[in-house]
C-alpha cells in the first residue's frame, strides 16, 4: 500500500453544491422555524466542528429540532430540492462525520434531549437523540439502573448510535450494537419508521436496527433509541498495575480474558501516556506500562477477582497491583483516564492533535502495540497510546504541526502505516472512531468488494445522496449523482 494512497485529509474536498436548492431551503426553513434556524456565522462554525484536524466544511444553517416532527419537516424539504441534511449531536466525533463537504443543513438535536420512558422491569428505556451519556445516567440513578457504553466523551445517544460507539466498558457490556434493541428512523422520503419492538430477542426480518447504528447518519435520521440498561453492581472495586514492557501488560490481558476473570474494564496506557496523566492530573504513578482495571459484582465476588487478577499480573511481571473499592479514590483513578486526551495535548500544548485508532484480534494487540511503538520512535513522534485492551482496540493521537505541511504528511504517513499494520494482522482500521472522512480510504482496503454492497444500500435508501454525504464513501461529484 502506498502511503499518498491512504492519507486521511486527501478524502476530504467539498463536493458540488446545489446552490438553488440551498437557497430555497435556506428560505423555507426561515419561515417556518423561526429562531430555532440560524445561519449565523458562529454557529456555522460551531456545527462544522471536528475534534480532530481535519479541515472545517459548514453547513449552510442550522435548525435546533424539538420533535421527531420537525426532522421529518427539514428532511422532506431537502429531499424536494436535493439539498444535504447532516445530523449533530454534540460534535464530539473524531473523522468528520459532521462536516458538510456540500453544504445543506444541520439538525441540532440537543433540545431533542428527553428521557421519554423509563421500563426498569424490562432494564430499558427509551430516549431521544439528543441526551447525552451522563444526562441519562444522571436520571436512572434512583432506578437502580445503569447504561454501561462509556466512549470517554459526554456524546449524545443518537451520536452515539450513528457512530456504534464502544469505550471501556465494551469488554463487559459490549458496544452500542449490543446495546441499542430498537430506533425510530425518518428515512429519505421523509416518514418516520421503527426498525424493531423492545423484546431482548426477534426473527422478524431483517435486523434494520443494527442496519442504522452505526451508519454515520448516511441512511437515515435517527429520532428515538431504545437502549438495553444494566443493574448497578452492588460493588465496584478498581486498581492499577505497572508492567515493565507492553507486552508484559498485553500477556495479561490476554490470560485474564482466557481465564474467564469478569473483567469490566482493562485499559493499557504506554510509557507515555502515563507521562502525561501523571503531569496533567498531578499523580505519581510509575511512567511504565499499566493497566487500569475495574470489577463489579458482590463484595466477596469483586474481591475474588481482584485476586485472581493479582495473581496474573504477578505471574507476568506486573509490579503491586493497587487496588481499591473506596468510590472517591476509584472515581479519581478513572478520571485521570479519561482526561487521557487532554493530558496528551497537555505535553505539548503548541501542537495540534490527530486522534486515531484500530483493533486487532486480541492475540495481536501486543505485535501491533509494540510495532506501533517502534514506528512512533524511528521517527520521532510525540504520540502516546491508550487502549482498550480488552476487546483488542487501542488509540494512538499524533501530536504535529498542522500549519506545516511536512509534518501533516509525516502523520498522515503514520497513520497510513498503522492502519496497513492492523489490517495485516486480521483487524479493522477503526474499532469505534468510525469511518466519516479521514479513512474512506482504509475502508476501501479492509473490506474492498464489500463497501459496494455498502454502496448500493446507500443508493437504494438514499437514492439523492442527501443524509450525510461525502462520509464512508468516496465523496460523489454531486449529490444528483450519488
């Protein structure tokens, strides 16, 4: 594979814009939202917004939706003109899913953001789109209930979906594939559909529901989630290890998974991720490889597994396992990972991050990791990795000066390589960023005959290219085109 091949921002160019059909829209949409439609320069910007380095493309306007009414409005008026329709939720995506290469419209969906029922017998609850990951556990605190999914960010549910989101939690719980049991969907023609009822199991035709999550909101707008919820466990105990080399840390993993030690979460940080926690979050933890592990259950069972743990991490060179069951000292221990992001900017504040990731088979985890280290030091990156260890899948964000473009080339370089290097070894070029922009490409590579089934699935329910074009695919010319 050639690296100029696979580099991310070369995916990333506007497409045609139809620019008599914005006009009208822009129009419409003025006399009949009123206030909640704006095309204001500022919340342009703000909706075209990428935590990642990939170039800015606004939208046209912006609409802050409070009904499923509403989007079924906006998305018949963009059908009717050919006019492109990008969902947002709160911005937190990694690959540009929000950008809109074409122009169109925004659906902002954070006044979307009500809890519409609670079904604690039945361990779901319906939401819409626009509540965030916190928000929703905030409100099913006195159920007893939880929604385990945790990507790090405060994403919104809908985002969430649209994306197929994991985080740490995912060893345990799983993604949001195994999470989402139902959607409402409001498709090209501007009609709302139910992809399935809220029984834990069906055989009735196809499963659309895991058809649209993680679509990227290229199918379809998503309006309402029913979401599959756990208990809380009665205790929840966590600690950290260091190890002298990753490998050693990954040799653990991979026994306590084999184990059937009931890990619910297992997050590997480098030498130098442990570097920047330390620094950012004013701890003093040994800046080796670590483990950050998590276990919930009864009193007794949490402290059997702990133990069990103790013993694996031992037997492969970990140093004393720090354990603790104390809430504040646990909520201090996982705060400090999930400022992992911020900590890393922190290390060089002058520079701008790219934020990627992949997955392998976890027998692989400590090749890739090991050789993505060395490829990180031959050419003498400042690049720390994080990874969910446990399900195979691990982050690495690039520091580079994006205003020099020998240095954006060096990274995208880099992440042409990483990504060649996962797929060889039986992986995917994304475990939970998803595809939007910055690695159409990679897919292309992984899955080649297969994205044009992908394809002709997008053609067949989106036959105007109007939801979210120029993401997963290569960009059309123009939207007639698609």
């Amino acid at each position: 594979m050639r690296g100029d091949d696979a580099m991310a921002v070369k995916d990333v160019r506007p497409g045609v814009r139809n620019e008599e059909g914005i006009a009208t829209v822009l129009g419409l949409l003025k006399q009949q939202f009123g206030e909640r439609f704006q095309t204001g320069q500022s919340f342009r910007e703000q909706h075209s917004h990428t935590t990642t380095y990939l170039p800015s493309q606004l939208p046209d306007g912006v609409v802050f939706v409070e009904s499923a009414e509403d989007v079924k409005a906006i998305v018949r008026a963009c059908a009717t003109h050919r006019v492109p329709v990008i969902a947002f939720g709160t911005g937190s995506s990694l690959e540009g899913q929000v950008n809109a290469p074409s122009g169109g419209i925004s659906i902002d969906f954070s006044r979307m953001n009500r809890v519409l029922a609670v079904n604690a017998e039945d361990l779901d609850v319906v939401v819409e789109p626009g509540v965030t990951r916190e928000q929703l556990n905030t409100e099913l605190r006195d159920t007893g209930l939880f929604f385990p999914i945790d990507p790090g960010a405060n994403a919104s549910i809908g985002g969430m979906a649209a994306t197929r989101a994991s985080g740490t939690n995912a060893v345990r719980y799983g993604t949001m594939k195994d999470n989402v049991l139902s959607l409402t969907v409001v498709t090209a023609d501007g009609e709302e559909i139910r992809t399935a009822r809220r029984a834990r199991k069906s055989s009735a035709g196809y499963d659309l529901t895991r058809l649209f999550v993680g679509s990227e909101g290229t199918l379809g707008i998503i309006t309402s989630i029913t979401l599959r919820l756990q208990g809380i466990p009665e205790k929840i105990g966590g600690g950290v290890c260091a190890f002298p080399t990753v490998k050693a840390a990954c040799d653990a993993v991979i026994m306590t998974i084999q184990m059937g030690v009931p890990v619910a979460r297992i997050e590997l940080l480098d030498q130098m991720q442990m570097r920047a926690c330390n620094a950012y979050s004013g701890l003093s933890y040994a800046e080796k490889p670590t483990l950050f592990v998590e276990f919930n259950g009864t009193e007794q069972t949490v402290a059997l597994q702990s133990e069990q743990f103790s013993v694996i991490a031992r037997e492969c060179g970990g140093e004393s396992f720090s354990f603790t069951a104390n809430a504040e000292e646990r909520s201090r221990l996982w705060k400090a990972r999930h400022d992992a992001y911020w900590a890393s900017r922190a290390l060089a504040p002058q520079l701008n991050g790219l934020s990627t990731d992949v997955c392998v088979p976890i027998s692989r985890l400590a090749d890739c990791m090991v050789e993505t280290q060395a490829d990180i030091e031959e050419h003498g990156f400042l690049a720390p990795i994080v990874g969910h260890a446990g399900d195979g899948n691990f982050h690495v964000l690039i520091l580079f000066d994006d205003k020099d473009p020998a240095d954006v080339a060096r990274a995208e370089a880099f992440v042409a390589r990483l990504n060649a290097r996962a797929l060889s070894m039986g992986g995917t070029c994304t475990g939970e960023h998803g595809i939007g922009q910055g690695k159409m490409s990679f897919l292309e590579q992984e899955l080649g005959g297969a994205v044009d089934l992908m394809r002709a699935i997008k053609k067949s329910l989106d036959p105007q290219n109007i939801f979210n074009p120029g993401k997963i695919f290569a960009p059309a010319e123009g939207i007639a085109d698609a």
